[in-house]
C-alpha cells in the first residue's frame, strides 16, 4: 500500500498541473469571476458598447424631462419652425395684427424674422430645422430631441476617444464624464445644434491628431466635418480656422 500511494504522488506532471489550475483561478469562486469580468468592462470595455449603453439611458430619460414648456427662448424657435415646415409645408406663419405694426418691430416669436404679414421662427440656422422635419413628420414632435441626444454622445466618444491617445485607462471614465458630468448632458435635451456641433467639430480635431501627416484624406474629413458645424453654429467658424 505505501509503494501504491508513494507512486501515485510522484507521478510526473502532478505538481505542474496543480499549479496551472490553482493559477487559471480554478478555485475562484463564480462571484468574485463575474466581479471582476464587471470591473474590467467599466474601466476598459468596448467603448461602442459604452456608448449605446448612454444612448438607451438618455432615451429612457426623456420622458422625465421634456415634461414641459422650453426654457428657451431659441429652442422655442427652432421648434416652431420645424412645426411649421412639417404641418403647414411653409417657411412663415401669418403675423397676427400686423396692420397694427407696420414698422414690423413685434412678432410671436422673439427673434424671428419679419416680411410684412408674415414671420419666419428662425432663419439664422435653416439646415438644422430642415434635418429635423423628416423625423418630426414620420415619429411627432417628441422625435425631434433624438439628433441632440445622438450629437452628446457622438462628442462624448471622439472626446474618450481624443483622452485615448493620452493614456488608454482614461478612455472610458473620460466618456462617461462627457456624456454624464459635462454640458453635454443638459443640451442632450435641448432641440439646438450645440451637441450636432460639437460632435463634428470634436470629431475634426480627433482626424486631424490621428492623421499621422495631415494628408489629403484627413484634411478632407476634417474639413467636411467643419463645414456641417458651421451649417449649425456661427462659431464653428472660429474653430475651424483654428484647428
């Protein structure tokens, strides 16, 4: 018997394979394996699965905070222009009483444009209510938020992704600080071009700093990209004579 159990412990390779186990975490228990599998995902998980994970946050956000009438004199605008292009199929409203303002100083819009009896909403941006018509046409007008709540987190991934080629363990805290902790958060809800334009123009810098030269390519990608912030906001401008 004592040969029988003294072969059987210096059989060879049986030190090898319990140390292999005993390091492939064979004796982990299930819990601290799934912990840990959560842990690596929040710190250096896919950051497109970060990002539609925003995505359906901020969606099932909505209907707790476009609970009311905008804040925003400028939203208000660019909402009743989209209405007006979707219901009516025109640009201007008749301007009531406007025999009584020949001097065309007051509409119902602050801000809008004047042309005798009629007043165009907002005019100061006209691709942006325009992009927005198909949506509002075919989903109503609680659709007409989706392209803010897209532009948010389209910043916040060229900005994760900007932080990225600094020091890969800041890719994703950096995305969720944008996406969460920042202005973007806020204009995510507001139907205006701030987020649409950030993200092109957050986007423009991360072409050009991955561009190894600048060539034609990336400077025609960051020059697109420039050209549909500009179509949004007026100081795109700036920054793309910046960048």
């Amino acid at each position: 018997m004592g040969e029988v159990s003294q072969r059987s412990t210096d059989q060879p390779g049986m030190t090898e394979r319990t140390g292999s186990r005993a390091e492939s975490g064979a004796g982990v228990p299930a819990g601290d394996t799934l912990r840990r599998r959560i842990q690596r995902f929040v710190v250096s998980g896919p950051l497109v699965v970060h990002a539609i994970i925003a995505s359906a946050f901020l969606v099932l956000l909505i209907p707790f905070v476009q609970t009311g009438p905008t804040w925003s004199s400028d939203e208000g605008a660019v909402r009743a222009q989209v209405e007006v292009i979707a219901v009516e199929g025109s640009w201007s409203r008749v301007r009531p009483f406007s025999e009584l303002d020949p001097a065309e100083l007051i509409s119902p819009i602050h801000a809008s444009t004047i042309n005798g009896d009629q007043y165009y909403p907002y005019t100061n941006r006209p691709a942006y209510p325009m992009a927005l018509v198909p949506l509002r046409s075919r989903f109503g007008q609680g659709a007409v938020v989706l392209p803010s709540i897209l532009g948010a987190v389209l910043a916040a991934v060229a900005g994760a992704q900007i932080a990225g080629l600094l020091s890969d363990r800041i890719r994703i805290l950096t995305f969720w600080i944008l996406v969460a902790g920042s202005p973007l958060f806020f204009y995510a809800y507001i139907v205006k071009a701030h987020t649409v334009a950030a993200a092109a123009s957050t986007l423009a810098v991360l072409v050009v700093l991955r561009a190894s030269n600048r060539g034609l390519l990336a400077s025609v990608a960051a020059g697109g990209l420039i050209f549909v912030a500009v179509l949004l906001r007026a100081e795109a401008v700036l920054f793309g004579a910046a960048l």
